[in-house]
C-alpha cells in the first residue's frame, strides 16, 4: 500500500485514518468516511482502486468535481475518466470500451447518469468499489439535498458483491444514519476524523466601515503576495463592487454571482482555478464544484447565516495543509440584514438560533476554534493560539460613560433612531435626518465627539451584545432601550467593554507588503523559517515554471504540483532527478514528466 501511494501520488505516508480506511475496503467491507475538506478523502477509494482487479466507479455530483479529479489522476498517471453529459458522445464511447476491457482503473459519473449505465454498461465490466462522494445529498436533512441520490439505493440490490464507500465533509447523526440506511450499507467501517483544521487561522473584525474594511482588505491581500483567495458578500452588488475596488487597487478579480449567465460563472472559475485572476468576490454560491489546492486565504465581507456555512467556506482555504488565513468583517447592518432573511424564511426558529450560534462565533470572547470545534460536538481541551482572540486577548474597561451617553441620545430621540443616526448625533453630524427631525438641538447632540464614528459602531454593537439595547425589527430597526441598559443608564449598574484594538495602519506602500496588520501571512511566516538565502525569490521563479508547464497542458497549476510541493522544493532544493523524486508529493510519473525542467532551475538559481 505504501508503495504504491508513494509511485502514484508521491506521498510518503497516510494520513491519520486514511491507511485502515484502504485496508477495510479492500478486505469487501463498506465504509463511511467523514472528514473535514482537504482531509484527504480521494486516497481512501483512489488507492483501492489501483490495488484491485476492474474499475472504481466514482459517484460525483458536479461536473466540475469531476474534471478535477480526473485531470490531478491523469497527472499522475492513474487512467482515470469521466462518463457526463458534457462530453461527446464518441468520448463517452470511447470511455465505455475502455471500462470493458477494463483498461480504467477509475470512472467517476454523475448520479443521474449512474441510473442509466447500471442497467447496461455496469453488468458488462468488472466493478471493484463504489465511492459515493458528497454523500450527505442524499439526506433530506442536509443541507444540500440531491433527489438523484436518493436513487442510489439500488446499487446494494444490483450489485450485492461490490462494496459501497460514502464520503463526506458534512454530517451530523441524523444525516450519518440516513446515508447508511439509504444505500444499505452493511456494517460500514466508520472513520470519523477530526473537524479541526489548525493551518487556517481565524480572525474577526468587528464593526468596520466600509473604508477602513476596504483598506484592511486591500492590505490584507497584497500581504499575501500572490497567494490567492476568497472574498463571500452577501449580496451581487456587494460581490461587483468590491471587485471594483479591488481593480483600483491594482489586484486581479473575478465577481461570481447567481445573477450572472453560467457563461461568465464558468469563465470566472477557470479563471480562478488557473491562477488568471487572484481573488472571486462571490456569494455563497461559489465554491461547491472546485478543489482548487492552492487557496492561500478566505474574506467574509459580511457574517454568513450559519456556522456551517462559514465552516464550509473558510474551509476552500489551505486543502494542501499550508498555513493559510481567514478574516470575517462582522457588523450591525449584517445582523439587521440576516435577521430580516430569516424572518422572511421558511424555518424561521431554526434558522434564527442558527444565525444566533454564528454571531456567537462572531463575539466570542473565547478562543474561537474551540467554539466552531464544539458547535460541531468536539472538545479540545486547550486554546488554540492560531485565532485573533488567543494572539489578542481582550480586555475590558469601565465604560459605563460611554454606555450612559449613547443610552441618553437614544431615549432622547425617543427610541425612534437607527444606529447610523445615534452615531450622528453623538458626533454631533449634521446629517440629513438629524436636521430635519431637529436632533441637533438635543442636549446629548455632540456629546461623543471625542469617541470616533468607526468606534461608536463597535461600542453599539458589544451594547447589543451584552443586551443594554435591542433592535427592533418591525419597527425600522430603531434601537431600543432594554431594563439592563436603563440600570446603566439611571446609574444603577456598571457596564464593561472591550478595548477596541485596531492595528495602526502604517503601510500602505507596497513595498512593505509583508508587514502590517496582524503581523505577516501565513506564507510570509512559512519563509521567515527557512534559513536557507533567496527563499521567496526560489519560490517566486518555480512558481512561474508551474504555471508555464501548467499553461501548456492546459491544466491548472495546482494539479502539475501542489503550493505544499513547491514549498518542499525551496527548503530542500533537489539538484538532481533522484532527490526530486524523493519530495513528499512527487509521484513517478511527475518525476518524469517535469523533474528536468524543475530541477535546471533549482540548479541554477542556487548555484
Ligand atoms: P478532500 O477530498 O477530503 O477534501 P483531498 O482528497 O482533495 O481532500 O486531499 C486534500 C489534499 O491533501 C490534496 O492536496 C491531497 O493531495 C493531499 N493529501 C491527501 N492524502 C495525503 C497524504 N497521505 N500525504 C500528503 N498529502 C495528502
Ligand atoms: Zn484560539
């Protein structure tokens, strides 16, 4: 087993679990596997595959998985396939035969088609192994529920002698059992992995306006050098411009939204995929159908609804196990906003206390992980120090005057003003509706001039927090006094808030890209490490030669070899085919295919 996962994919180990789930299968038994995104799932059938007589068939939902996985097998040499729609028939043919004489070791064909080739194509050629991937679409209490899954259920019946393997990220019990029953499985090795994903951190920032959440970004990016990633907005408008201001900044994006035709969608994700663009500004839509390797960082623009949205999309992050990083702008507008979709939704309680458990997240006071860890019912038993809260602590002040003064505002204005205007009138702003409901002749009119405006939306929002205001939702979403906060107000009670800590923003030059807020990116950090000369400007030059030799197959970069590869490539520099070979990563066709060139250019760069 380990030969042969080191000839084909290169590596030099498995990962935890993934050794008993390959020996399990191979033995006829079926198994469920659970594990988080970039876990490493696609080993667990893909190596079976190669170790057996006939052909893995691979159930796959979206046409994009599909071609994904079979270019990163072709990559390596595995005769790999994908029976869809989307192909010409005579490729289909092709594949078809090829299955017969069992020539492929792995055939991966979408659900709906499955139901069609079971009849024919499967009775005349040698099944070693069913993998269902993804296979939570099959539970109608998922959150991604296929009908066509539902069908699945008839392999067992047809094909009692072949074991079934289902994969997936996303499963709590309920969802767990009824993939077990749905496809019958029979006494099912089960390997549930852990959920945490340490190489990405976490971090939230609170309250940011819309140009200081901007020009964190802009910072944020060009700190990641070339490193690309995700930014999620909540809305097409928010997707188009941020994307534009990106542009201004001189940074390469694509906007993916459901209001754009397939066409663009589609060329916004190759775009992605094959590192022609840095950054997708996208809605939650994007992201299902890519195995991009190589995202170096995730951007929530707003709070997503639930911590298994957010979960699933920090999660594109990082799937080669680099360090990489995610940040989540968390603001007063977002709850108003979230909180009106779901009181517009179908299942308002449960989607209330899920959107509840994510402001949760958002407000922590707690190493964040151990609050996403335990959402998701597992318990570590210490902090995590790779999130904001365990780097930064927070700390608390008296800030009872603070409280006091925003409190008397608001009942002066008789509780009939949102945030935005208790802001201008603490400010002592001018604004349009100030002047013409009169609040400038208020006693409390500038009366928090010396607190800053960006500052006065943190304060509101800890207020809300520890419930000294509430919104009202049905009435304009005018702030209310709550009994705590008229305890603080009338003296009665002390109110305690965080220090808001903004790291200065002392660069804005893109020379000192490495530095700045928050100390440096991952990636940035990972060279710090290494001590040998000339680090970045190796990993800068290599990285052209994959693109180049990815350019020329038409692949994308990620699948002639991983970040995670290059990354071997600069700390131990290989001069010769041989020690190329030996890189964790570097399978024997690849060694082949492209050791030459990569190695040349170790050479002399470091000669
Ligand atoms: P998943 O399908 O669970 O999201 P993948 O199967 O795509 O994850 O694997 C995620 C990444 O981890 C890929 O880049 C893969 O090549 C890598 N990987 C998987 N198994 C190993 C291993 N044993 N050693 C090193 N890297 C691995
Ligand atoms: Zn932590």
């Amino acid at each position: 087993m380990l030969h042969t996962l080191k000839t084909f994919f290169g590596y030099d180990s498995f990962r935890p679990g993934q050794e008993e789930i390959v020996r399990q299968v191979l033995q006829g038994h079926d198994a469920l596997v659970l594990m988080p995104t970039g876990g490493g799932k696609s080993i667990c059938y893909q190596l079976p595959a190669l170790l057996s007589e006939g052909t893995t068939v691979v159930v796959s939902p979206l046409i994009s998985l599909m071609k994904d996985q079979v270019e990163s097998l072709c990559a390596n040499g595995i005769a790999a396939g994908a029976l869809n729609s989307g192909n010409e028939e005579s490729v289909n043919a092709q594949l078809r035969r090829r299955c017969i004489e069992g020539k492929l070791k792995l055939l991966y064909i979408s659900p709906e088609r499955l139901m069609v080739e079971s009849a024919y194509l499967f009775h005349e050629m040698e099944i070693s192994l069913f993998a269902i991937d993804e296979a939570h679409c099959i539970s109608q209490w998922g959150h991604d529920f296929r009908p066509e899954y539902a069908q699945l259920g008839i392999l067992r019946e047809q094909f009692p002698k072949v074991p079934i393997m289902a994969l997936t990220a996303t499963a709590d019990k309920i969802t767990r059992e009824d993939i077990v029953r749905q496809l019958h499985l029979r006494q099912p090795y089960v390997h549930i992995a852990s959920f945490d994903r340490p190489n990405l951190s976490l971090d939230v920032k609170r309250g940011y306006r819309k140009p200081e959440r901007d020009r964190t970004i802009v910072e944020f990016i060009r700190r990641h050098n070339e490193g690309c990633g995700i930014i999620y907005c909540l809305s097409r408008k928010t997707c188009e411009s941020v994307s534009l201001m990106l542009d201004k900044a001189g940074i390469r994006s694509a906007v993916y939204h459901a209001g754009l035709s397939a066409e663009r969608r589609n060329a916004a994700q190759e775009d992605f995929i094959n590192d022609r663009v840095q950054v997708v500004c996208a809605t939650i839509a994007f992201g299902m159908g890519i195995d991009k390797s190589n995202v170096r960082w995730v951007i929530h623009y707003n709070m997503p609804k639930s911590i298994e949205n957010f979960y699933q999309e920090i999660g594109r992050a990082g799937r080669d196990g680099l360090p990489s990083d995610t940040m989540l702008f968390y603001s007063l507008a977002d709850i108003i906003q979230l909180t009106q979709f779901v009181q517009e939704s179908g299942q308002r309680d449960i989607n209330q206390e899920k959107l509840e458990r994510m402001q949760q997240y958002a407000e922590a006071g707690i190493c964040r992980r151990r609050i996403l860890l335990s959402y998701f019912g597992e318990a570590i038993d210490r902090d995590c120090g790779n999130c904001d809260v365990c780097r930064n602590p927070p700390q608390r002040f008296d800030g009872t005057i603070i409280v006091q003064k925003a409190l008397s505002a608001l009942v002066r204005a008789d509780q009939q003003i949102g945030s935005q205007v208790l802001v201008d009138i603490l400010r002592g702003n001018f604004s349009p509706e100030v002047k013409q409901k009169g609040y400038d002749s208020l006693k409390t009119f500038g009366q928090g001039r010396d607190v800053p405006a960006r500052d006065w939306q943190d304060y509101l929002i800890q207020m809300l927090q520890y419930g000294y205001i509430e919104i009202a939702y049905n009435e304009n979403h005018h702030l209310k006094v709550t009994p705590a906060g008229a305890d603080v107000l009338y003296g009665r009670a002390q109110a305690w808030l965080v220090v808001i800590r903004r790291e200065e923003n002392a660069l804005s030059s893109r020379g000192k890209k490495k530095k700045g807020i928050g100390g440096q990116s991952a990636e940035a950090s990972l060279f710090a490490t290494s001590p040998l000369a000339g680090a970045e400007e190796l990993y800068d030059a290599l990285r052209s030669l994959r693109k180049r030799l990815a350019d020329q197959d038409g692949l994308p970069p990620y699948i002639v070899f991983s970040d995670k590869v290059l990354h071997l490539l600069v700390q131990q520099r290989p001069t010769t085919l041989e020690a190329f070979g030996q890189i964790n990563g570097i399978g024997e066709f690849k060694k082949k295919k492209y050791g030459r060139e990569f190695v040349d250019l170790i050479r002399q760069m470091t000669s």
